[in-house]
C-alpha cells in the first residue's frame, strides 16, 4: 500500500515528521556521511545570535543517567558568517533548513528575522526564547507570557516565512505561554527545550559543569516533553512540533499520538549519528504495516 509520510507545519510542506533539534545537528555538515540530510523533513540548525558567541568554558557537556546536561552556552558563529559560509554550504545539501535564532533582546531579534529574511533556502524560522532578557534584569523571555509573545511578534511582523517558537519547559504551566504566542501569530510551537539540571563530582566535592548549571536532555526527559506536547496541542490550534528525548520510532508514534505534527530528534545523534534517517524509513514501514495511509491520520489521535 502506497503511503504518504508528508506532514504540514503552516505553509511549510515536510516529506516526512522527522527533524533535527537545533544545538544537536551543528550546521548539518558534519552529519552527511551518516545521514541523507534530503531525506529527512528538515534539519534545525545551531542557534545563531547577531555577534559570535564563544560559548560558556569547559567542561560544558556531562552524560547523566538516560541523558545529559549541557551547558554550551550558544557558541554560534554569528548571523554575518552564518550567511555568508554557513548557508552557503548547507544550500548544497539538499535539506529543508529551519534556522533557529536567539536574541539578548527585541531588538536583537528583530534584526536576526530581517536580515535572515533576505536570505535564499531558508524554509523556516525558530525561535530560541529561552535566553535571558538582558533589559529586563535577565529574565528569560520564555518564562513569561507577555515577553514570550513580544518575541514572537517583532519576529512575525519581520519574517515572510513559517515561524516557530520553541518553548522552555521550566514554567509552571506551559500552555499559558503557548496560548500567548499563538494569538501573537506563529505558525507553530516546538517544544520542549531543556530542563535545568546539575550534577556533582563526588570526590572533588565540585560541579561537573564550569558552569554549575546546565540543559537536561536525552531519553530522562521524554516523559515529562510528551506531557507538555499533549497539554500545548489541546489548547493551540497551531501545529506543535515535539522534542525531548525521542530516540526510537515508538517514541515519534508517541509524540504524534500526543499531539504532535512532526517531531525533532536531539541528543539520540550524539549516541548515533545515523539515528534521524533510520527513523524516517521505519517511520514510512511502520505506516504500512499500520494499516495507516497518511501520517497525519497518527496527529493527536489520543486527544479524539
């Protein structure tokens, strides 16, 4: 039986539901000898920001049980070399691409969605409203509904393409942050970045991390993602796009049953670097042997 993988985020048409989580999958490049980034329905690249970011100092990533912290600190190359290497290249890999951007700032956000805007092969936008406001005594902008749909207005009202929010989960409820940027006018919500987390070297009494504190992700965090993608798809009538955890095709049925239109596979590249491809053909047979023709018959089929 002849089955059709595609998926719809807005206007913007995947082949099939897998995509690559921003911060995981570099700037696509250093996965092609693994994966055939065409694929795959789009791959997210590294965050970018208006000026480089060296990124927080070493040791900044710690494996944990079914998981790791991280605590990177957006090392980016900047939006200048991103636009004039790194799109440059990742035009030449035959992706869908969805450039995730993060900002201090509206105004940094602002100028990131106008500048990107001019720029060929780029499908979608994303939007990393985990960072901290800096004008605001740095406050992160995700944890707040008013400041998360200021975000994600100023970045709308710049872009011609689908924007995407990527949610924090460190909230007490998500769904009213999810609420706040669907009337602010996105086309979708990602969710969930990382959860805070530390760990402790027991015989030197220190953090594992320089920076103490750091992201939570990995399979650990997969319970507490498809809650909140269950939660955020019964109150949004936008496409909901789930990260957390997801490593095997149970867990893509999982997060689609839940709610979700298309989902991001993160840490599970670092384990294995083929991991999204092997996904999409088991995602296209797991159709067929469902008995299944379309993947969106899969959408939010617990909410019905």
């Amino acid at each position: 039986m002849a089955v059709d993988t595609s998926v719809n985020i807005g206007d913007l048409n995947l082949a099939n539901p897998i995509m690559t989580a921003s911060g995981t999958f570099g700037y696509g490049e250093e996965f092609t000898p693994f994966v055939n980034l065409s694929s795959l329905g789009a791959i997210v690249v590294k965050g970018i920001s208006l000026n480089p970011r060296p990124g927080n100092p070493p040791p900044r990533v710690v494996e944990t049980a079914s998981g790791m912290l991280n605590a990177i600190g957006l090392q980016n190359v900047g939006v200048d070399r991103f636009i004039t290497e790194k799109m440059t290249m990742i035009r030449t890999l035959g992706a869908k691409v969805v450039v995730n951007i993060l900002g201090d700032s509206l105004d940094d956000y602002r100028e990131l969605a106008a500048r990107l805007d001019d720029v060929d092969g780029i499908a979608a936008i994303e939007v990393n409203i985990s960072c901290p406001n800096v004008k605001k005594g740095g406050v992160a902008f995700g944890t707040d509904p008013l400041m998360a749909a200021k975000v994600a207005d100023v970045v709308v009202r710049q872009s011609s393409r689908p924007v995407i929010i990527k949610l924090s989960p460190n909230v007490t409820d998500i769904t009213v942050i999810a609420r706040a940027v669907e009337e602010a006018g996105v086309t979708a919500i990602s969710l969930i970045n990382t959860l805070m987390g530390m760990a402790i070297d027991i015989r030197t009494a220190r953090p594992k991390l320089a920076n103490i504190i750091g992201g939570l992700s990995g399979p650990a965090i997969k319970p507490v993602a498809l809650r909140m993608v269950y939660q955020v798809a019964s109150v949004v009538k936008i496409p909901v796009i789930g990260i957390g955890g997801i490593t095997t095709l149970d867990d893509v049925i999982e997060f689609m049953m839940a709610g979700a239109t298309a989902v991001q596979i993160g840490t599970a590249n670092f384990v294995n670097p083929a991991v999204s491809g092997e996904l999409v053909v088991g995602f296209k047979k797991y159709l067929e042997d469902s008995g299944r023709s379309t993947a969106t018959e899969l959408i939010g089929c617990v909410l019905r």
